[in-house]
C-alpha cells in the first residue's frame, strides 16, 4: 500500500510537518459508516472511531479527508489526532432545523455532476451542483448518463452547454460503452473524482463500469415514480485498478446551499454586474425607471429563466445569511451568559 496511489502530494507533505506529532501517521478517510470510518495508511485499512466532539469546535471529518492517526495506549485503539488542511471541499447545508454544513466530499479534484438523460434530467438542479462545485474549489464536469435511453441527446447537451458554459460535458452510458473512454482522461493516479447526483442516475453503475468489475452494489430504479432506490448508503472512495480514485455517494435528494459566493459570481456574475447599473439604488426591477434588469429582460440580452433561478437563489441565500447570523447571535449570547455566570461565581468567592 502506497498512500501516494490515495492522493499524498507536496500539499500534504507540508501540512503534515506542520501538524504531526512524534508517533503519529497519515491515512486517507477512504468511507464513512457514521460512527466509524474506515481509513488507508501505509500500512493497509483500518477502522477508526469518529473523535469525540469537543465543545463546539466540531472536527468534522469527511470521506477524503487525510488525518494524523496514533495508536493511543488508553483505548488500545487508532485515534485521529488531527485533519489535515484541505485542498478543495464540497459541502451542502445539512438538513434538519440546525444551521450546520454537511462536507460531502473533501480533497477532490474534479466531481462529476451526473444527471441522467432519461428522466432525471433538469436545468435548474444543474445550477444548484454548479454553483456549489464552483465554491468546492474542485473542477466540475457535467456527466450525462443513459444515453442509450434518450433519442435527443444532442438537444439536451445543447441546453446544458447553454446553462453551463466553460464546462465539459458528456453523454454516456454504462450499457453501450459510449462516451466512457472519454472520461478516462479524468482518472489519473492520485487524483480523486467525486460522483454526485440523484439517485438512480447511475453513479455506483459508474463506478463498476471504469473499474471493470463488479466492486459496488447497484438496483434498478422504481417503476411507479422512477425514482432511485438510495442504494449506495455510504460514501466510500475506491482506488482503480488503472489508478485513479473515485468517490462514490448516495443519491441526494436535495442539493440546499452552504456557501454560494464564488459560485454565484462564476454562474451569474453578468447578473450581478446588470443589477449595480439600475438606476436605483434599492430597484425592485419590476417597472422602475431606468431599470437595466428589465432593459436587458425586454431586448432578450438577459434570458428569464436565469433571471427567474438568479431572484430565487438570491432569496434562499438571504434566508441561510439570516439564520447563520441567528445562530451566530445566539452562540454569542450562549458565550455572554457564561462569562456572566463566571464573573458571578469568580466575586462570590472573593467576598
Ligand atoms: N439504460 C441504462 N441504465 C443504466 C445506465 N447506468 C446505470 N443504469 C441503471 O440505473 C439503475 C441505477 O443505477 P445505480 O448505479 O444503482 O444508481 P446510483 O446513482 O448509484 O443510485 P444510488 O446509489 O441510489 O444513489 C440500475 O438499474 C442501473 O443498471 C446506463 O448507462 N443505461
Ligand atoms: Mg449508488
Ligand atoms: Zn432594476
């Protein structure tokens, strides 16, 4: 086992001399069970526990992730001691009522925002994985699968490219082999794809396909709503036979935003710069004078869609600002509360 083969580059060679200890070794968070994970070190896998949460400064650790391990003496088990600082992330919001980022996916170089050609196909969903894989700092390629299901795959790569320009785009499919040689290109030793999308569109299939064997369970998709059966349970990554590392996840069934700024600016950014020459400076751009949203809007320079997805992002974006401000508001009132209560005690004692 090399953990060169998993990703170990100069970046983390630095890192690790900057948070090592004596005694302790690296490993690659290679799948995540919840409270176990399972890692990959020089010296093959091993199970590691999740480490404890510590006051509110959760080490959250994702599939990807290289960490500093020991062997602690108390435990007679493998402990993670540290994270070490990540090149790219991608994150969603978690979900629950809690305002909290969930890492789906850490030091990977490309992901491979996978929709299928069938019936899971849908624009503004592309938006939603392209802003966030833009904020990832990973390279997004957009992976059309089931070709061999659609007779207007031209169509529909036309739309994508439109929706998504600068991006590659492919149309494959696991049961023709078409478009597979073409994706090779992104699996080259040491560098980590991830595969995300719904589930059903073929991710796990996917993976089976480039490794040339059988390594992932997959099911058939349901008859009655042609929906995915959420098979792939865990995130796992899984090195090729070729070389290569690919990371295979569950199907997500809804993509909610954590961080959008660069995302927006790649996906939107002439937006943005339309909205700053409104006349006024509060424009609603509905019928204000000298709007230039609704000048670009009425000679087509501006397409609605985008207008329309551009005013509903914004709107959930403001929402997600408004709660992490609440959460920040009510940690810092939480952090006020005790020092009140110290100072209480710290005087009671002294007098
Ligand atoms: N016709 C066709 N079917 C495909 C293709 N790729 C995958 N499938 C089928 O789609 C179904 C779902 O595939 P999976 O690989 O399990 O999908 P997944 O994205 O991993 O789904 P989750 O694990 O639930 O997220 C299976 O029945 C596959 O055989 C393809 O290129 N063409
Ligand atoms: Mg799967
Ligand atoms: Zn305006």
């Amino acid at each position: 086992m090399n953990i060169k083969d998993y990703g170990w580059d100069e970046h983390f060679n630095r890192e690790w001399n900057q948070r090592s200890a004596e005694g302790m070794f690296p490993g690659r968070i290679i799948a995540d069970y919840g409270q176990m994970m399972r890692a990959v070190t020089d010296s093959g896998e091993i199970l590691v526990n999740r480490p404890v949460k510590k006051m509110d400064n959760e080490l959250q650790l994702a599939v990807g992730d290289w960490i500093a391990l020991e062997h602690a003496e108390e435990t007679q088990s493998v402990c993670v001691r540290a994270v070490l600082a990540r090149k790219t992330k991608f994150s969603r919001a978690a979900a629950g009522i809690e305002v909290k980022e969930q890492i789906i996916a850490a030091n990977v170089d490309t992901v491979f925002l996978i929709q299928s050609l069938n019936r899971d196909f849908n624009m503004k969903r592309l938006e939603r994985y392209l802003i966030a894989a833009w904020e990832s700092g990973a390279v997004p390629v957009i992976v059309l699968t089931k070709a061999d299901c659609c007779d207007n795959v031209a169509d529909k790569m036309a739309s994508v490219y439109n929706t998504a320009p600068g991006v590659e785009v492919h149309a494959i499919s696991c049961i023709t082999g078409e478009g597979i040689d073409e994706i090779k290109k992104y699996f080259m030793h040491g560098k980590t794809v991830a595969l995300l999308g719904s589930s059903g569109v073929g991710k796990s299939t996917l993976v089976n396909t480039l490794a040339g064997k059988e390594l992932l369970k997959t099911q058939e998709i349901r008859e009655d709503d042609s929906r995915g059966r959420h098979t792939t349970t865990h995130r796992e990554l899984l090195l090729l036979p070729q070389g290569g590392l690919v990371l295979d996840t569950p199907g997500m069934r809804a993509l909610s935003l954590w961080e959008a700024d660069a995302g927006m600016e790649v996906l939107f950014g002439d937006i943005e710069e339309l909205v700053k020459l409104c006349r006024f400076y509060d424009c609603q751009h509905q019928n204000e004078p000298g709007c230039a949203v609704r000048n670009a809007l009425d000679t087509n320079k501006l397409e609605m869609s985008r207008w329309e997805s551009w005013l509903k992002l914004q709107k959930e974006l403001a929402h997600l600002e408004a709660k992490k401000e609440g959460k920040l508001r009510q940690k810092e009132k939480q952090w006020g509360k005790q020092i009140a209560k110290f100072q209480k005690e710290f005087y009671k004692g002294r007098v």
